[in-house]
C-alpha cells in the first residue's frame, strides 16, 4: 500500500470536491413551486380582461393541441360575430385559456427546439415532415392592414381567414399560458430528456419564452372559473 503524500492527498481531495459538485448538478434539490401567490403575477392584468366591458366575451378552454383546430375555432367565433351578427370587433372579447399539453403554444421557437416540444407533443412540421422545433401555429401568415392582403373575408388568403395566434392577439384574443401547468411540464422534460437541472431553472427560462402578448396566471382551472363567475364570459371548449 502506498503511503498517503501531501501530494497525492490535495489530488485526491480536489477530485472529491469536483465529484461531490457534479453530483449536486446531477441531482437538483430546488423544490418545484406549484402555487403562485398573487404578488408573483400580473394578477392586474388579468383582472382587466374579468373586467372588459365588451358585449360578447368568451373564453376557450383547451388543453389538447390537437393540431392547432381550436384556433380554427376561435377564428370562426370573430368571423361569425363581426360578419353574420354585426357586433363590432372591439365589442368582442376572447381568451384563449391553454393548459395541459396545449400550453406549449404560448412559448417560442427556442423553447420547441431546445426541448424538442415537437417530438414530445407529436406535432409535425408540414415544412420539413418532421417533429417541429419550432412553434409552427405563432406567426401571421397574413397581417391585417398588410399591402396585398386581401379585404374579402372569403379570400382564404385573408387576415380574416389566418388563424395563426399573431393575427388571433392583432384581433383582440388574448391568450392565457397556465403556471401550474408549465410546473409540471417542466419536470416531464426532466424525466423525459433526462435532464440535471432544476424544475424552477426551466420554468424561469420557459417563462423569459413567452409568446408577446401572452398573460401568464397561476392556475387555469382557477382563471376560467373566475372569468366565468364574475367576468361573464361563456364556456367553450374544443
């Protein structure tokens, strides 16, 4: 047995200091945060969309991405009540209430490419054939207002016809992300992707991707019931 030098002691204690620090990194010990106290949100701002004064207020409640068919939905909801019923847009309110897998939708590019959001949630690009790495139901394929868009809200190629969420918000739709839900997306990516850091790590880092325009609040199924109650916004699902 060799005998224990100065040298070879400082050796093997840096050895188990960089041991010790990995196996912290590998095995994250921040607790995951389920509940958001209303002084960690905009609660303000969701309290103006209870509040809205528009004459027709709905809000969808989805959970399944499903291809993206709810937002075909919410686009027929605007064209029906502005064209068939005459009720000006700005008296029309719609919130897009996302939660379970759909939640994914509030988030950018960056998260759907470092997370491989496609793979995961079985959303396939029609660009590439292939599992999305980006958020392919975000940006406008047609602007309101855009030269040589077309005015004709029968022309497919119409704002009026683009159900993407960027001309869904231009409209008014105001879509809700749900932090209860993204709490525990987060540690599905961990287990799935077998990932070392924390669960609050990637939640801050989703929360930084949001989508602009998209009001995260603290629990969905609390959100809906609240713009049900005192908003009085009918129910729909999809």
């Amino acid at each position: 047995m060799n005998p224990l030098t100065r040298r070879s002691f400082v050796t093997q204690a840096v050895a188990g200091i960089a041991a010790l620090h990995a196996l912290g990194q590998a095995a994250p010990s921040e607790p995951a945060q389920l509940v958001w106290k209303s002084s960690q949100w905009k609660i303000e701002d969701f309290r103006k969309l209870v509040e809205d004064r528009a004459h027709i207020k709905q809000v969808y409640d989805v959970t399944q991405i499903n291809q993206g068919k709810f937002l075909n939905n919410v686009k027929n909801s605007l064209n029906g009540l502005r064209f068939g019923f005459d009720i000006p847009e700005r008296q029309i309110k719609i919130a897009v209430a996302l939660h379970g897998p759909a939640n994914m939708i509030n988030y950018d590019d960056a998260i759907w490419a470092k997370y491989q959001v496609g793979e995961w949630l079985n959303v396939t690009d029609p660009a590439t054939g292939k599992p999305a790495v980006r958020n392919i139901y975000y940006l406008a394929k047609t602007r309101p207002g855009q030269a040589g868009s077309s005015q004709d809200p029968d022309d497919p190629n119409s704002a009026d016809q683009d159900s993407s969420v960027q001309t869904l918000q231009t409209r008014g739709v105001q879509f809700l992300s749900c932090h209860t839900a993204l709490e525990e997306q987060a540690h599905a990516l961990i287990h799935r992707n077998k990932l070392t850091d924390s669960p609050e790590l990637i939640v801050q880092e989703m929360l930084a991707h949001a989508l602009p325009g998209v009001l995260v609040v603290a629990s969905m199924v609390a959100a809906v019931a609240l713009l049900q109650a005192e908003g009085r916004y009918t129910y729909v699902t999809v």
